[in-house]
C-alpha cells in the first residue's frame, strides 16, 4: 500500500471528510430554509439561488469520486449526443444495480454543468433523510410513495410545477424502481411471465407510471430521453465506502438519445417503448458480460477542478476551527470536556456512517414483491 493510499484509509481523515459534509450540509440547508421568503416574491431567483446552494452540497460527494478515488468514467457514444449535454431538458433513465450508480450519474451532470438543477422521481422516505431528504425538498425533488392512488396528485402537481424550470434540468428516472438484488430480479421475472412480457436478465422489470406520467407533465419541457446503461470494468461492485476509503473504480456508460418526438404520447404505446428499451439495455449489458465492454465509440470527458476547490473552501472555512477547538480541549486537561469532545466525534462517526448506509444494497428497504407492489406496477 502507498503513502497516498495508506492516508486516504485512515479513519481520521475520512471523519474530517464526513463532518465538512455534514457540516457544510447543515449551514446550507439553513441557507436555503431562508430563501423561502423568495418563493412568493420571485420563484425563479429562489430556483436559481437553491441550484447553486445544492451544487456546493451535492459537488462533494462527486469530489469523493474524481478526486479521493479516482474512478474514471467512460462514455460510449457518439460527439453529437455529448454535444447537447447540458444544452436541454432531459429524461434519464438509469439501470438501478449499484450503490453509487447516482454518484456517476452525478458526475456527468457535474461535467456538463447540471449537477445542482439536476432531479430524481425519489421514494418518500428519503425525504426524512438528513441533508439529502431536505435539500432535495428545497430543490423541488417529485417524492413518492410507489402506490399510485396515494402518489397521483402529488406527482402531477411536482412535475407539472418544473415545466417553466429556469435551468437546464436532467431528471432522473429508475423505472426499476428499486435497486436490483437476485430476489427482487426473481420475483420481477415472475411478474413479466403473468403479463406475457419477455423476460430479463440484467434488470427488473420497469414500472411504466412514473416514466409515462413524467413524459405527460413535461411535455414540451423535455427535448429528449437519454438511456443510460451503466457497468464496471473487471466485475467490480463499487460502494460508497469503498469510494470513501479511496478506492479506484473503472465506471462504463452506454448513452443513447431518443428524441421525445420518437416516443409515442398514447399511454400504452410509451409504456411499451418503455419496454422495448430494457429489452434493448439488456441486450447492451450481455455484450458487456462477454466482451468487456459497451458497443459504439467512446469518449472520456474531463474531470472539473470546481468540485475540488469548492471542498477545500468548506475545509478551510470548517477545520480550522475545529481543529483549534480540539487542540484547546487537550491542552486543558480537562477530563470533562476530553470525554465530551470524545463523545463529539464518536457521534460524529455513527451518523457519517448512518449517511454511507442509505446507499447500501442490504439495507435498502422495499416492498418488492409484496401484493400492493405487484398492483403498482
């Protein structure tokens, strides 16, 4: 193990790394409580002003990625898709197979410049998660519970408000609707042999609501649909911690963009294009198992150093002081405030590692599979 490597695992260091997150987190989200006075007076400035305050949250944790791991990530497409990256309102549609399949997701959004206006079609209980659930409320972020009669007018209501969004916006979509584990890929199975639909191998079966509802409210928002089909070199199965204790992944992503005018508007028909895709992801994931790779010319874009320097601003602005605090605590000898600050950073750690376990394949709840969950999709 080098030097760099040896630092980059030392515990210390990640808990420094956790508390400017948390920290930062917190300062921002207060931030951002306050700009609510904007919303009745200029809905647009406070869009404009939250993208920004969630970009300095949201471009840490993609830091992580570029910068304390290293991972690198390859596009397989073609220039004149990259060409419009960030130049549109978008719809992606993501495979949900690995903690931080977001993470990379994030990072493109990050290279081409829509990483804080970026959204997602999130499950409910995210929503009372710390940091994540509450900038993600100030972003506008579509919450739902994944029972259509309770999510209706929700959803409705959250799409239709982001069609005059003043910033280019990707907007997230997993139709697998939760993360694939060989269980839920089981059951999923199960469901497409009751509805006649061809079986997959690499993905669970899409629920088509959300995707087709998405499409109906953003009509005339969205200019396209980019298919994004993610795999890792070497079999690797990144995690969060793993990213965390600096480890190097080899991410792949297939990008295809479909014009939303090649997507049929009558419900059915976009739930069968919907359909016809995964068939089709799979197909891009089986020449994947065998060859290694994704077909098509690739093209790696370059890491941008704002993520970098917008980490070093929270670092500088938070550890000094910290750092000076603790000093003075050992150097007074108190037994008290030792055991009090000890206390501090052992909370501290629980809760840092109480965020890493919101990605976790194991403990990432569903209702897959249940009767209710079977109705929904």
């Amino acid at each position: 193990m080098g030097v760099v490597a040896w630092l980059k695992s030392l515990f210390v260091l990640q808990l420094l790394i956790g508390f400017v997150f948390v920290v930062s987190g917190l300062i921002i989200n207060f931030i951002q409580l306050c700009t609510c006075v904007l919303w009745p007076i200029n809905k647009q400035l406070y869009r404009k002003i939250n993208t920004r305050l969630s970009y300095s949250l949201w471009s840490q944790l993609v830091m992580l990625l570029e910068w304390w791991s290293g991972t690198e990530c390859t596009l397989y497409t073609d220039q004149a898709t990259v060409d419009k990256f960030g130049k549109e309102h978008v719809i992606i549609i993501l495979n949900h197979n690995y903690e931080i399949d977001f993470l990379c997701g994030w990072t493109m959004c990050e290279r081409y410049g829509v990483l804080g206006s970026s959204k997602v079609l999130a499950k409910h209980e995210l929503l009372k998660v710390p940091l994540i659930g509450w900038t993600w409320y100030f972003l506008e972020i579509v919450f739902c519970k994944r029972k259509w009669e309770e999510d209706r007018e929700t959803v409705f209501s959250g799409l239709n408000s982001l069609r005059d969004y003043p910033e280019y916006m990707w907007f997230l979509l997993y139709c697998e609707g939760t993360r694939f584990t060989e269980n839920k890929h089981q059951i999923s199975m199960q469901v497409a042999e009751s509805k006649g639909l061809p079986k997959l191998k690499y993905h669970l079966l899409p629920r088509t609501k959300g995707f087709t509802t998405t499409m109906q409210c953003l009509k005339g928002t969205v200019k396209a649909v980019y298919d994004v089909t993610l795999n890792f070199k070497d079999k690797q199965n990144p995690t969060l911690l793993g990213i965390v204790n600096g480890k190097k992944y080899k991410a792949d992503m297939s990008i295809r963009r479909f014009p939303v005018e090649e997507i049929p508007d009558d419900e059915k028909q976009c739930a069968d294009w919907l359909h016809k895709l995964y068939q089709e992801k799979d197909a891009l994931q089986e020449h994947y198992e065998k060859e290694g790779c994704f077909p098509g010319p690739t093209i790696k874009p370059k890491r941008r150093v704002w993520t970098l320097l917008n980490f070093l601003f929270w670092a500088t602005l938070l550890l000094s002081p910290l750092i000076n605090f603790a000093w003075d605590v050992f150097v007074s000898g108190s037994p008290l405030l030792i055991i009090g600050f000890m206390i501090f950073l052992i909370v501290a750690s629980v809760a840092v590692r109480r965020l890493i376990g919101v990605t976790e394949v194991k403990k990432t709840g569903s209702s897959y599979g249940n009767i209710e969950a079977k109705k929904d999709n």
